[in-house]
C-alpha cells in the first residue's frame, strides 16, 4: 500500500483490485463501488477463456509425443486467457485503450510461448543423450530456455512498442519472478516433482491472472 508521494503507483497500477485512500487529500484514488467490477471483469473473462481452453482441449486429438501434448494445452490456456481477458476488459473502452491492451496481451503470451517452447526443445535434447538425461543438465538447459526465451520476448515487444510506451528491461531476476515459467517447466521435465507440486492445478490460475493482466491494462 502506498501513501503521499507514491500516489501514482497506486493510481497507474491497473492490476490490483482493490484501490486505496491517498494520505495527503482524504480522498480515494478511484471510488471503490464503480471500479471493483471494472477490476474483476477481466479476471472473469480470463476465466472463462482458461476453461473453456481446458474443455477444448480434452477433445483434440492427441500427438504421440507427450511433451508437445502438454505444449500445445499451455498455449491454449495462455492464448485464451487473453483474448478472452483483453475482450471483457475492454467495454466502453476507447480505441487507444483498446489497443494498448491487445499490446500487453502479445508480450504476455510470448513471455509464456517463446520461454515454454525454448524450455521443451532443451529439455527434448537433454532426452536423447545418456549424459544429458539427468536432472542436473536439465536444470542447467531449462535455466537458459527460460532466460534466453523471456529475453527474446521482452526484445520484440520493444521492437513493436509504440513511441509513448516505456521500452521493457529484462534481467535476469525476472526469470525467477515468473513463476509460470518455472511451472511449466517442471510439468515439462521433471516428473518426480510432479508428485509434490500440484502444477496442473497451479498453471490455469497463473494464466488466468496473465489475461486479466491484459485485460486490466489502461
């Protein structure tokens, strides 16, 4: 929670739900009645695209290989949670609004794709090497298709920005930061984890809150 000079975090901040009082006036940031819905709306719309991704997905025919079966589902997941969030986040939106948020949903599902897709082709190397089938090399290549897809993402989304947007800075503790990408990771490559984190019940709701980002963007 932030108060007097860092007014303009709590104001410019779209993602949190809830709005708080500012010190200095008395006075709330938004009024808390009409932005509520405004802030769960995308949530829901994210949601929505999430399950329906999951239902659509239980009826696709399936690939041989097991690693691009649970591939193309995240994708889905990621993609359809920011359609969908972008689309209810966006009434009685303006164009620029609108724009901005379509934006955000192109560096959120890239930051998902690019790293997930870097991450499943290190890790089907590591498979077909004795030497690299081991938990330490997979570590070892999941850590640089994480860092080197995020990196590759956050790239273009600069390359594409519009002149008033901020250019996006990528180090490597963001790597860290985004937890889808080291869930994903897991799901991906190492199945005895598999038995202690529940990753499949973990990524819809790491997806849903990727669109409702979108979604919330102003």
């Amino acid at each position: 929670m932030f108060y007097g000079d860092k007014t303009m975090q709590v104001e410019n901040n779209p993602y949190s739900i809830f709005k708080f009082y500012n010190r200095g006036n008395k006075k709330p940031v938004e009024n808390s009645k009409s932005s509520m819905p405004r802030q769960i709306i995308p949530y829901v719309g994210s949601a929505l695209g999430v399950g329906a991704a999951i239902l659509a997905s239980k009826k696709m025919p399936k690939a041989r290989n097991k690693t691009v079966n649970e591939v193309a589902q995240m994708l889905m997941m990621a993609g359809a949670a920011n359609i969908c969030g972008v689309l209810s986040g966006s009434i009685n939106k303006t164009k620029e609004q609108k724009e901005k948020k379509w934006r955000e949903a192109g560096f959120q599902v890239m930051n998902i794709a690019i790293p997930m897709l870097m991450v499943s082709t290190a890790l089907e190397l590591c498979k077909k090497s004795k030497a690299l089938d081991k938990t330490i090399p997979k570590i070892i290549a999941s850590i640089i298709g994480m860092t080197s897809g995020a990196a590759i993402a956050t790239g273009i989304t600069n390359l594409t920005r519009e002149k008033d947007e901020p250019f996006r800075k990528y180090t490597i503790k963001d790597s860290v930061s985004n937890f889808d990408d080291i869930v994903a990771t897991i799901k991906l490559g190492f199945d005895k984890i598999l038995k202690y984190v529940p990753v499949d019940k973990i990524l819809p709701f790491i997806y849903i809150y990727s669109g409702a980002r979108a979604g919330s963007k102003e």
